[in-house]
C-alpha cells in the first residue's frame, strides 16, 4: 500500500516503510526526531527533470537543482552523479557543495544580497554564472572579475510582476519584491543595458523566479509570455538576443491528499511548447532554459519520525499530541500554516480517526506541526511520521531552546546510512566563548 507517493509505503506489521525499510525500526535504531530520506526517490525526480529538460528545451538547457531547500555534502553528490546543475544562494551553500566536489561551472550563484565577500568567493572558485540582483551586484562582479582577470558570466534577475496562488510569504516575481529589477517600471531595461556596458561581465540572460508551491501550468505561462516579450524588447532597444532564459522553480507538491500530484515532465512539454510559440511569434530565436526545481525534487523523498510525549485532551476544546521535535526541526507551519500530512508509524494501516493538533517540545505556543488533523490513536512512546519533509525541514533547522538537530538518514538500494549525524550539546556550545 501507498500512501501519497510510492516511495512510502505500509508493511505486513502495518508500520510506515520508506524505501522499503520499516520506519519503527530505523526510530528504534537511530532515535528520534530523525529525518529519513529515500536517496533514490531523489535520483528518480533529478532524471524526470534532466530528462524533460533536455527532450523539450534541447542542447544547453538543464535543470539546476535549487540547494536551499535541502542542503549537505551528500546532496550535492548526489547531484553531481545525476549530472544536474545547482543554484546557491550563499558562500555556505557554496563551501559545502564545492567541500563535496560538485563541479564549479555548473553552479548558479544567487540571492538578494550578495555580499562583496560572497562574490569574491563565488569568482575565485570559478562559479558558472551569476544571478545578479541589483546594480550595485553587477558593479562588485565587474570590479572583482576585473581585479581577478576574469570575465564573469551573468544573468540579471527581474520580477515579471506576477501573482501567484500560494502563501504570500513565498511570492517573490511581484513588482514591489526584495528580489531583481521590475520590467514593468523600466528598470530591468535600463540594468541589461548597463550590464552590456560592463567590460568584465559576460551578460548572458535574465532569470526571475515567481514564488514557491505553485500548482497551476497557467501561472508558467503567462511568466514565459513575460519573459520572451521582455527578450524581444532587449533585442529592438539594443540588438542584444539574450542567450539564457532561466526561469526559476516553484512547481508545486502534494502535502496532503486533496493537493493535486504534477507531472513534471508533462508541464515541461506544456511550457515548451507555449515558449516555441512564443519565440516564433516575437521573431526571437530561443533562447537555452533553465528551470531551477528544489522542492519538487526532494521534499517527498523524506519524512521525519518524532517520538509521541503527552496526549493532551482539553475538555471541550481539542487534543494536543506533543512530540520530541517541531519548529526546530520543521518550522513550516509557525512560518506559512502549511498543511502536512502526518501517520502513528506503528499503525500506518489503522483509521487516522483521532483528531488534534501536533505540537513541537519548544516554549512558544506557535510550535506546531499541524492544528485540527487526524491521525491513528496514540499514547506515549509511539512514533509518529510527518510526511514529506524533504524539503525547507532540515535545511530551515534551528537551535531554538539549545536543541540540538536531527541526523538525516538516507535510504539507498533498501539499505540506510548517516547523511547527517545528530548533533550533540559539544556542537551546541561549539561556537560559545
Ligand atoms: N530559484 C530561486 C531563485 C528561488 O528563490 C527558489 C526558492 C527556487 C529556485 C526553488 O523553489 P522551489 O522549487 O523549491 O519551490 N522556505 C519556503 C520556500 C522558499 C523558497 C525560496 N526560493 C517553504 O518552506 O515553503
């Protein structure tokens, strides 16, 4: 039996199984909380997007994996057999991928606010490209290229002035958004023109990214028609055909049964298709795509198994379920009421007839993992899943209340190794003068 993807599933004992492996035993084994994830459900989602990338958009075009939503050594490893490229959004992404040898030309080095240190950084270790933000980025990437010798790839990044469905907090492609330059005011113009100026930049693209979970193709279109008019402009203002259209992630994945489950290589033929249209229509050749997938790769492949403390039951008013994790480990419902799906492991194959909140063991009411679900009856000791915790969990960890993080352990081939060790209190004080 399945249960949301096929990487889950419920044994004769009726317990939860990821990659095979019986979920009350890998607790028992290696305690909880404990992070597991199934590395080759990851491998699985890398090959569906290389491969739709590649049959679609043709030579040049690959999908780059977005790293911050689960980032470590063995991840970029991962990546780096599966051929894919990367983005960073900072020198700490970048340190650990390259600390794990991914290779420095296929890394796209993001973010708002790069720092001159994040740029020096990103030069020096011979970055494939950057995804400049501001003037002030182009500026400090000409100026260190030059001191370095080099000429720097670089992409701009724009807001598209788009909308999308989901949580306002990862809307990030609308007009008044931190992140790149808006088209619509006239701005984005005027920095492609300067970046054509810059003598130690090679300018090839633009990128924007419009937000995160979205489900609808619809949203990626109207984007695409954005972009590709964009590109027709840049080439009538200056006669520059912009080589490099990356157009960021976002695509959407199923938490809980009601959310639709995307065919990702399907909507990748969908929206090349409509770009084919689109370059023929604005008389522009296409350019090479990127697509920028971070949740969509990984988020199904993991699960996080807590130990159950109080059972809690207000008379009148609801039960509360407490774990031994919560914000800290999984700060995705304090942050956006993001819905999950969660299991008793031990019962994966009972009713999910009881019905209460799940709260996290940090002192702050906000420390909750999901409010009004049902799960299988439960008492203390037993362990319960949160599903589909792969991505924005481990990678957005804290140490909240000097608790120490989770290890995350993968799954390959049936068998389970230590991607992450946990961490001890020596970590905790580590950095404590
Ligand atoms: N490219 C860029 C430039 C991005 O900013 C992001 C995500 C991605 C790609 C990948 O988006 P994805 O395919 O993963 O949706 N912490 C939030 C999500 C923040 C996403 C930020 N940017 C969450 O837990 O929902």
């Amino acid at each position: 039996m399945a249960m949301l993807y096929d990487c889950l599933g419920i044994n004769e004992r009726g317990h939860l199984t990821i990659g095979g492996l019986d979920t009350v035993s890998l607790a028992r084994e290696y305690g909880t909380p404990l992070y597991v994830m199934d590395e080759d459900y990851i491998r699985r989602n890398c090959r569906i997007y290389k491969k739709a990338v590649e049959k679609f958009f043709g030579g040049g075009s690959f999908p780059l994996y977005a790293s911050k939503a689960l980032s470590f050594k063995h991840i970029y490893r991962i990546m780096n057999e599966e051929d894919m490229g990367i983005d960073v959004v900072s020198s700490g992404e970048l340190y650990t991928a390259l600390s794990a040898g991914f290779p420095p030309h296929r890394i796209y080095f993001h973010g708002n606010n790069k720092t001159d240190a994040d740029i020096k950084y990103g030069i020096e270790s011979d970055v494939g490209c950057f995804a400049a933000d501001s003037r002030e980025e182009l500026d400090c990437i000409n100026s260190t290229a030059a001191t370095l010798n080099k000429k720097q790839k670089a992409i701009l990044r724009v807001s598209p002035g788009i909308n999308p469905q989901t949580h306002r907090k990862i809307i990030t492609g609308s007009v008044d958004s931190k992140f790149g330059s808006a088209i619509i005011t006239g701005q984005a113009l005027e920095l492609v023109k300067y970046a054509l100026s810059l003598k130690s930049v090679d300018f090839a693209g633009i990128h924007c990214h419009i937000g995160s979970q979205i489900f609808e193709n619809e949203t990626y279109f109207e984007t695409a028609e954005i972009m590709i008019k964009f590109i027709a402009d840049i080439k009538g203002e200056t006669g520059f055909e912009i080589r490099e259209l990356n157009l960021g992630g976002g695509f959407g994945v199923r938490y809980i049964e009601e959310h639709p489950q995307i065919d990702y290589a399907a909507m990748i033929g969908a929206l090349a298709k409509r770009i084919d249209a689109l370059c023929a229509a604005y008389n522009i050749k296409r350019p090479e795509i990127k697509l920028e997938p971070g949740r969509s790769i990984v988020a199904a492949s993991g699960i996080t198994l807590y130990t159950v403390g109080s059972v809690k039951e207000i008379t009148g008013y609801k039960n509360y379920v407490s774990v031994d994790g919560g914000m800290t480990d999984n700060p995705r419902y304090a942050l956006y009421s993001s819905p999950c799906t969660a299991v008793i492991a031990g019962r994966a194959g009972e009713k999910p007839d009881y019905r209460c909140t799940v709260a996290g063991r940090c002192c702050e009411s906000g420390d909750l993992l999901a409010e009004n679900i049902k799960i299988q009856p439960c008492s203390r000791g037993d362990i319960l899943a949160v599903l589909v915790t792969g991505a924005y969990n481990y990678s957005m960890a804290s140490n909240y209340n000097r608790i120490p993080r989770p290890p995350v352990i993968m799954v390959s081939g049936g068998k389970p190794f230590t991607a992450v060790r946990r961490e001890t209190f020596d970590d905790i004080v580590r950095c404590d003068m």
